[in-house]
C-alpha cells in the first residue's frame, strides 16, 4: 500500500509540474513570458505553449482587442474667438508593443487609460485653441480629430500603443453660454415672427384696401348702369304717357288731377287746409274739362 500511494503522488506531481509548464494562448491576448522578473518571450500567435515551471517562468496575458478610452471629463476649452466649448471625445487604441506597453504601465490597462487621458486632453487643448467655433461645429471638425490623431502618436509609441481613431462624440457651449445663445436665438426667431406678421398685417391691409376699391368700382358701374336703365325706362314712359296724353288733353288732365289726389291723400291723418275755391279741387267741383272727361275716359277704358 505505502508503495501504490508513493507511485500515486509521484504521478501527481508529475501532473502539476507538466500543467505548470503547459498554458494556452487565446487569439484575443498577447502572452508575456517572464523570467526571474524579466520580459523573455512575448508570443502572439494562439495555441497550446511550454514554458518552465515557476518560479522560473511565469507568464500574464494582455488584451489585444481594439480599447475605447472615452473622456473621463468634460473641461472648456477656448477657441480663437475666446469662447469656452465643452469637448466630448473617445479614442480608440490597442496594445503594439507588449515590452513597451508593461514597461511603462505594468499589466492593468487602466494604468494606460490613467495616463493617457490627459494627453489626449492636451492634444485637443491645443488643436481647438487654434479653430473658430464655426469650424469646431461644422467645417474643420474632421481636421481638428486628424490634428490630435497626428499629435498624439509620439506618445502612443512611447506607451506601447498603437492609435487607431480620435473622434468628437459632442461639441457644444458651456451652460452659461448655452443659456445665452437659446435666448439670442429666441430673441432673433421672436423678431423674424414679427417682422412675418407686419408683413402679413401690410399684405391683407392691401389686399382688403383693393377688394374695398373694387367694391366702390362695381357699385358705382352698377348704379350707373342702373340709372341709364331707369332713364331710359322713364323717357320711355315720358314717351308713352305724352302719346297716350296727346290723343285726349282733357282726359290727361283729368288722369292727372286724379294721381294728384291720390297722392295727397294717401294716408288717413294727411290734413290739407285750403280754399275750397282753389283750382286744386277743380275736378272735383266739376270744372272745366270735367263734364267731357267721362265721355274721353269711356273710349279708352273699353
């Protein structure tokens, strides 16, 4: 028994020591092998891999994914024109150089994000400095990312790094300034909407002051062509009556006291005080003219 279990722990052992010599290299990480303390392979390539036992060698993995590094804070910066604009960025980067990388930043990638922030800041500080706020909203925004870019790939190969994109995620005014510009462009959309409404106020002034002339134009045409109507009618009347008055003078002016009365006494309360001599009431009194006037009347009454 003392000689099955010795065999089995020396098969143990022997296990350990060949797992401890054996690690696998994922095709996402970069193996680093050490010994006593010091870089002595860096292997790429994935697969099965040997190396010695501890503590002879050991070995850390990095990632060799592509990194996002986005601002960790927002800070003004001042333009040409002295304005303060808030810059969001992120920057993309993987690791290069294994030996560089954990020289200069250990095994944590937070080590390099640490460091690498505030170059990234700088760069910007000095690439917008130099731009208009128009070009930093607008036309020279490509620029500015392609500037920083250039600017920080010295330090990238010091890091051990590799800069693949520099981009602005926002670009905007600090809030004091936001506030400004939201209310001066309210003040100017305030003052083009009045302008738009005197323009309209003038518009329908001129157009109801032309639909008025018109109005005055097509009654006046209308009364005139009313009172041609009217006096053609009336001559033509005039004509008739002095035709028909022609034929029988006595019966016109019979025809004529009669209309008179009837005019004169239209209404009940109508009070005329008179001679009873005046010619008014000659017709009546059966003056001259009268006596004939219903032997003219009969003819033509038949």
């Amino acid at each position: 028994m003392n000689r099955i279990g010795l065999i089995a722990i020396s098969v143990l052992l022997l296990l350990m020591l060949a797992a401890s010599t054996l690690f696998i290299v994922d095709q996402r990480q970069v193996a680093v092998v050490y010994a006593l303390g010091e870089i002595r392979e860096v292997i790429t390539e994935p697969g099965l891999k040997v190396k010695l036992p501890p503590p002879f060698q050991n070995v850390v993995f990095l990632d060799k994914r592509i990194q996002t590094l986005d601002s960790p804070e927002t800070r003004p910066i001042f333009t040409a024109e002295k304005k303060s604009l808030i810059v969001d960025w992120l920057v993309k980067w993987r690791i290069s150089e294994p030996r560089q990388f954990i020289r200069n930043n250990g095994t944590d990638l937070r080590n390099l994000e640490n460091r690498l922030a505030p170059v990234v800041q700088a760069a910007f500080n000095e690439v917008v400095t130099r731009r208009t706020v128009s070009g930093m909203l607008a036309t020279e925004r490509e620029a500015v990312m392609q500037d920083v870019r250039a600017r920080l790939a010295d330090d990238a190969k010091a890091f051990g790094i590799e800069i693949l994109d520099v981009r602005t995620k926002r670009v905007d005014f600090v809030a004091d300034i936001t506030d400004s510009v939201y209310r001066r462009m309210q003040s100017e959309r305030n003052r083009v909407a009045n302008e738009l409404r005197a323009q309209g106020g003038a518009e329908a002034e001129k157009i109801r002051a032309d639909a008025d002339r018109q109005r005055e134009v097509i009654i006046a045409e209308a009364y005139r062509d009313a009172q041609k109507v009217r006096g053609e009618g009336d001559a033509k009347a005039s004509a008739l009556y002095a035709d028909a008055f022609g034929r029988d003078p006595q019966f016109a002016q019979f025809y004529r006291s009669l209309e008179a009365y009837r005019a004169s006494f239209r209404s009940k309360n109508d009070v005329m005080v008179l001679d009873p001599n005046n010619d008014f009431f000659r017709t009546m009194r059966g003056g001259s003219g009268v006596s004939n006037a219903p032997a003219a009347a009969a003819p033509a009454r038949r």
